[in-house]
C-alpha cells in the first residue's frame, strides 16, 4: 500500500528526511514514532504529496511515485492531519464532504457516507449544523477522523492524531483506531504517543533526526533500548 525507498528531503538548504524506507502492507496498522523535531510531520507531508523528495521515491498502491496531494487521494487514501486542519467556518458537514470529494469526487455516495460516519461517530452526527470552529478539541478531532473516513478511503494515513487531548479522548481515539483496523482498514500512525501506538500497532518505525533508527515488531519496540534513549533518557 505505502512503499518509501532512499526518500530524502530539504526545506531549502536545511536536510528533513535522510535517505528513509519504510513499507505498509494492506491490511496491515504500523506506527511511526519519534520525539519532537523527529521529522514525523515532514514525512507525513511527504507522502501526502506536500512535499517533493529530493531523492528516493514514494510508491502508494502500484501508482506512479510522488504523485500530488489529489492525485494519491483519489486513489483511495484519508489524510488525518496534525492539529486536525477543518475548515474553522465551515460547518461539520461541509467539512465532511470536502473529505469525501477529496476521495470519491462528485457523486451520489454521500448521504450513504454520512449514515455511516452517524453509526461510528454519533457525537458528530448531532453536531452536523455546527461551525467546526466552535467544537471542542476532542469533537474537531473526531471530525477530522470522520473527514477521512467518510469517502471510505482503502488507505488512513494519520499525522499525531493524539495532540492536544486529555488522556481519557486520547484511549478513546486509539480503541476507534483499533476497530478501524480490525474491519479491515490499512493504516499508518505517525505518533509521538509511543506507549498508545504501540499497544494497538502490529509492527512500527522510529525516526531520528530525520532518518530510521529502528524498525520492528510493536512488542520488541516496547522493549528497545532505543525507544527507551529517546523517550525516557
């Protein structure tokens, strides 16, 4: 589903990403961890189309390398951005159908959409006429996720999905994340939450300075000494 392979980048003269690997198979829920500074967000934009490599190659679902933003979603990838990035004027509702254009186009699918994000999310079922500025952080979280989810993407790709909420919404967040992935989503959670992700991950990465320090199953990672420098040191 999500292939990297030598993928460096620079903003400007500055380097980000160094020569970074890493594969998502479908089916599968691998985490990216990594402290603050990490370069989780630059490869998140990276593989989003954001961001252009300078080197290396970014291969989603058999398509051509680094495609553009809209391009990779129409091949079926929900984007959950850090810090959620609704659109703050818009209504709920309005913010989930961008989501689903953004994945299906134009079409008749999306009060089908809307029913079932109803079943998923029912908190944000009843806030469907409310302007997503003024929603809590917890309920503009749940939208965001929503806003992915809602053109029924075969790929969620989530960038520090954990950010900014209290410990009680962050468990909340990662059980929808787990349930997501047992019916059958593929999904890559890039998390500076090391001990949530990898409670709920099958396998994760751990970036560095830019660069892939460590990579393994999510039950060894628990206990890598590398895990450990970087998070407890």
């Amino acid at each position: 589903m999500i292939e990297l392979n030598g993928v460096s980048t620079r903003y400007g003269s500055v380097p980000m990403l160094r020569d970074v690997s890493l594969r998502v198979g479908a089916g599968e829920l691998v985490c990216l961890l990594g402290p603050n500074g990490a370069g989780k967000t630059t490869l998140f934009k990276t593989v989003a189309g954001l961001i252009r490599p300078t080197a290396g190659a970014v291969q989603i679902m058999d398509a051509a390398p680094n495609l553009r933003t809209e391009r990779i979603a129409r091949l079926g990838v929900g984007f959950v951005p850090e810090n959620r990035r609704l659109f703050a004027g818009l209504t709920v509702a309005q913010n989930l159908r961008l989501g689903y254009e953004a994945v299906c186009g134009s079409g008749s699918g999306f009060a089908g959409g809307l029913q079932e994000i109803g079943r998923l999310f029912p908190r944000v079922q009843e806030r469907l006429d409310q302007v997503a500025g003024t929603l809590s952080g917890g309920e503009q979280a749940m939208v965001a996720l929503a806003r992915a989810l809602i053109g029924r993407p075969k790929l969620l790709i989530m960038d520090e999905p954990s950010l900014g909420l209290a410990p009680k919404l962050i468990s909340e967040y990662f059980r929808i994340v787990k349930r997501l992935h047992a019916d059958g989503a593929t999904v890559l959670l890039i998390e500076q939450n090391a001990e949530m992700a990898l409670r709920i991950a099958q396998r994760g990465y751990v970036l560095s300075r830019g660069a892939v320090v460590a990579a393994d199953a999510a039950a060894a990672l628990r206990q890598s000494s590398v895990v450990r420098h970087l998070y407890f040191s």
